[in-house]
C-alpha cells in the first residue's frame, strides 16, 4: 500500500479522527483510518495530525476537543 505524503486532510477525515480517537489506540485508528480513506497515510503521519489539531483524551473527555465546521475547514 503507498502512502501519500504532504496529505490534505478533508473534513471528513478530520471528523473521523476526532469521534475515534478517544474510542480506539492509535494503531487501530491508523488501520480503520487508512481502510475507509485509501491511499492511507502512515502512523507517523496520522500522529502528528492528532497533535496539530490538539485531539487528546483528557481534552476530549473534558469538551474541549470541540471544533466549529469553520475550524474544521482551516485545518
């Protein structure tokens, strides 16, 4: 499978991220991620996407993880 570099994350794939990672380790969020949004990106990638939208379980568990649709697109 080949990776894709410099990607460009739909909204989507950022939505995805978000309702999933509190839910699933990263491995497993990497593999779902890159089943439903071929060609895929790699663990490294999807892990400093993680970090640069400030997805964490504390900031999720706690509402802080919410993001406007204008956020969103931003990102």
């Amino acid at each position: 499978m080949g990776f894709t570099h410099g990607h460009k994350y739909t909204a989507e794939e950022v939505d995805f991220i978000i309702d999933n990672y509190q839910n699933f380790d990263v491995k497993t969020l990497s593999a779902m991620f890159n089943s439903m949004f071929p060609p895929g990106v790699s663990l490294k990638a999807l892990k400093a996407r993680i970090r640069a939208i400030g997805v964490t379980k504390r900031n999720l568990q706690k509402n802080f993880g919410t993001y406007t649709q204008e956020m969103i697109d931003w990102l």
